[in-house]
C-alpha cells in the first residue's frame, strides 16, 4: 500500500469510531442516558445526511 492509501485508511477508521461514538452518545440504552435530549437531537441531526435529487 502506499502512504496515501495507509493514511486514507487511518482516516477512515477513524471516521468509523466517532461515528460509532456518535451513535453509542444517542443510544438511551448506552450512553445517551448521560447525554442530554438538545445534544442527542445535535447529533442525530449530524449523522444524517440530505439525500441527492438524483439518488
């Protein structure tokens, strides 16, 4: 692999455990029973992404 493609991969990992993070902070069963419902809805606003007309 080249240095490009190790350092995409790190980020993508990366990319993957705060989006894990993320979902475990909204989760009431999880952590999200230490989060409050105004930073819950943050985040839940955060992972969802607009769909595209032509999808």
């Amino acid at each position: 692999m080249s240095s490009i493609e190790l350092a995409a991969e790190a980020i993508a990992m990366h990319n993957v455990k705060l989006r894990c993070l993320l979902l475990r902070m909204i989760d009431p069963e999880d952590l999200g029973h230490a989060v409050s419902e105004e930073v819950r809805e943050l985040i839940s606003q955060a992972l969802v992404r607009p769909r595209k007309e032509d999808e």
